[in-house]
C-alpha cells in the first residue's frame, strides 16, 4: 500500500513501508527500511528481513494466483 511517485528508484532487497509516500527522484538503497509521508530512511534491515524479502514477495505470487482461480470458478 505504497504510494511511489515519478522517477523513484527502489533498488532491489530495499524496503518500502506500508502506506508510505515516496516523493520524486528519490534512491531507496539495497538493505535500507524507508516509511512515512513523506517517506525517509528509517534504518538498515536486519539479516533475518533481507533474507524474507523473496519470501514474501512469493507469497504475494501465490495469494495471487489463488484468488485468480476462485474467480475462474466464478
């Protein structure tokens, strides 16, 4: 539920929070929480959350596909 506006660039395995806004030509580097409105650098991620970032990103895939299906059942 992110807002990301124009040339913004999150670069891979950073973190954007939940409702944030994430103002123009801003850079979200690798390992770096960023959340607010406007959205700023919170803090560098733990291990433990980079290594769930492809898991979660998985499981999004996955809801995805499940709610695709039931409304094929539709």
């Amino acid at each position: 539920g992110a807002t990301i506006i124009d040339k913004v660039v999150v670069e891979p395995g950073a973190f954007i929070a939940a409702g944030s806004v994430v103002t123009p030509n801003k850079r979200v580097p690798t390992g770096q929480m960023w959340g607010g409105n406007p959205a700023k650098y919170m803090r560098d991620l733990k291990p433990e959350e980079t290594a769930f970032i492809p898991i979660s990103a998985a499981n999004y895939v996955k809801h995805v596909q499940e709610y695709k299906a039931q409304l094929a059942v539709l």
